[in-house]
C-alpha cells in the first residue's frame, strides 16, 4: 500500500487494529504488527508497571512498530515517561487534550496519534502538533467521542487537515469496508471490534460468542455501564433485555473481586458469572465480524479483501434485466 502513512510506518496492508481495553495484549500487537499491520496496546487501565511489563513483552515479540494508546480522561503523565523510557514512542491519545504531551513525544522523534470526532476538532489537533488523526465515527464500537458517521465524518476531516495522514475508525470489519476509506481520503482503517474476534485477543469466550451471534441491528449507544469511567457515551452490545433487573453483582474475577452491573470494564478471560449482563462492547461492525481468526490471518484477509474490493469498482458488475 503506498500512502504517507504505510509507508512512514512501513506498513504492508492498510490496517490498524484499534487499543480494545484490556482485549489489546502483546501476543495481539505483535501479531498484527508482524504481519504487516499496525498493533496497538492498550495503557490506560494498567497500572505504571504493568504497562512497562507489556510493551517489554510486545518488544519481545515484535520489532516492528506499535502503538500504545493512553485516555487522557485520567492523568496520563506518568504513563506517558514510561512509553518514552520504554522506546514505544508511536503514542495515541482518547479523550482530551493531547497537547500537553506533544513536545516531550516528539523530544524523543515519536509521534502522536489522536483521535477526533469533527473536522474543527482534527484542526485544532492539527495545530498544536498531532502527527496522525484518527477520524472516530458514531457506529464505533466501545467509548465514542463525536455523533458524526464516518461516512460523512472522514472527508470532512480530510479535507481539513491536507497535511496530515487520516485514519478512518468506526464500521469498518472488512476489505470492503477499508476499500471505502482509502477512498474518502483516509489512508488505513482503525478497527476494534473485528479484531475482538481474534485468537489472540484477551476476552472471555462468551463475549466472542455473543459477537458472532449479533448482527449490526443490535447495538446500543448509551452511558449505561459509567462505573469507573462516568460521563462517557459508549456502544455496546444490547444483549439483556431486561438489563435493569440484574443483580448488583453481576459477576467476579478469577481473584474473586466482584464485578458491579455498572462495571465498564469487558470480560476477561477467567471471569465468571453473568458475562451477558456485562459490557460488551461492540460497533455496528459486529454484523460483519464473524469468524475468529489469528491476528495474522486476518491482516492477511483484509488485505486481500480490500485488494478485491478496490480492482471490483473497476469491473463490469452485471446487468439489470
Ligand atoms: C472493546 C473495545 C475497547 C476499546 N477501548 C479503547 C481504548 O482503550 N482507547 C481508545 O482510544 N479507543 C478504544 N476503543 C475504540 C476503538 O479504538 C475504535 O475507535 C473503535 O473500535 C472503532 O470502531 P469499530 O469497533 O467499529 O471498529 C475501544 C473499542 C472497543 C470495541
């Protein structure tokens, strides 16, 4: 793929797998980054050490670039010295105001990704020195930041930032889907909920269960599970429909510590309990995500796919009888 982008980062396939909460491990990055994609961990709900312990462990694994993303809801300062230490120096930003972290990234010749829900939002990112825009639509599964599709949402953002390599997050599971992108003006998808559905990721099975089993008509954009993270719109799956009756404790960990039913945190392998009740989270996309693949393998898929996608447009397509 020849784009600013891929090749600045010397990606083979335009495809970035989206930080997934806890879901993104280092066996997941390293996959997708070795095979030609882009993998991103994710920081946030890791404690200073454990994040150090994880980019050592994706650095074990991979010595192709990754990213680590971090939520700037919560003071990100500490974790940001330890990506810097660490040489992970590809940070992306969620959920604030990223520039505070600017000079100190680009100190050491990293780069910063930030994600963005508007063209006048992509601007300013763009003026106070973001590296690559994140262009996040409404049907994106987990925490959304902006009410814009991303059909609409990533030319807007294009057209605003011509100096700056887009991404195009939100709906997109497929090289169908990629195809589209490339063809708004982004220069790789940015996709969650896909990746979800991978060997690799870090879910409890039942939550894989319940996306495969869920079409794109069953998803909810609400601030249902606010516990731990309040104030913050989110997509999740709408599985329980009697969701108010669930008990308080809905679940525990394999530690025992008991999860609440407003718990924001998704269901890792080795919990037990209600895993419906929980939050799951998933975009529109759920209903093209099916199969769980290896990481790799799926890398390999969507870029083929968006190969087909793309050399389709320029065939005939058949006839209207
Ligand atoms: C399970 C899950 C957890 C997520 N956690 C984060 C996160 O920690 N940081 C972040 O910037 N975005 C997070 N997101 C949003 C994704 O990075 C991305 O914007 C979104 O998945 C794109 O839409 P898609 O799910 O349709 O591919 C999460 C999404 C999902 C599905």
């Amino acid at each position: 793929m020849k784009n600013r982008f891929c090749e600045h980062f010397g990606l083979t396939s335009p495809v970035v797998q989206a930080p997934i909460g806890s879901a993104s491990c280092p066996e997941l990055v390293a996959a997708v980054s070795n095979a030609g994609g882009l993998g991103v961990l994710s920081g946030t709900w890791r404690t200073p050490s454990e994040l150090r312990s994880l980019i050592r462990k994706t650095q074990a694994l991979t010595t192709r670039p990754f990213g680590v993303n971090l939520v700037l809801a919560w003071d990100m300062t500490e974790r940001v010295a330890i990506c810097l230490e660490e040489n992970a120096k590809l940070l992306s930003f969620f959920w604030g105001d990223p520039g505070p972290h600017i000079p100190v990234v680009h100190s050491v010749g990293g780069k910063v990704f930030h994600t963005v829900g508007s063209a006048d939002e992509a601007r300013k990112a763009a003026d106070v020195g973001v590296d690559v825009i994140v262009a996040q639509g409404w049907e994106a599964g987990g925490h959304v930041w902006g009410k814009v599709t991303t059909l609409a949402l990533v030319p807007r953002v294009v057209d605003a930032i011509p100096e700056l390599p887009v991404l195009a997050a939100g709906g997109i599971a497929d090289g169908r889907g990629i195809a589209a992108a490339l063809a708004l003006g982004a220069e790789a998808a940015w996709m969650g909920t896909r990746f979800l559905l991978t060997r690799e990721a870090r879910v409890h099975a039942r939550y894989q269960q319940c996306l495969q089993e869920a079409t794109e008509a069953d998803t909810l954009y609400t601030e249902r599970f606010s516990g731990g993270w309040p104030d913050a719109p989110h997509r999740v799956l709408e599985r329980l429909r009697d969701w108010e009756q669930a008990e308080e404790i809905i679940a525990h960990y394999s530690d025992g510590e008991a999860i609440g039913r407003l718990s924001s945190n998704l269901p890792a392998p080795g919990v037990t309990g209600n895993i419906e009740a929980m939050c799951l989270y998933a975009g529109q996309s759920v209903g093209l995500s099916r199969e769980i693949l290896p990481a790799a393998q799926l890398v390999a898929q969507l870029s083929e796919e968006t190969h087909t996608a793309v050399c389709n447009l320029w065939r005939r397509q058949g006839t209207i009888s």
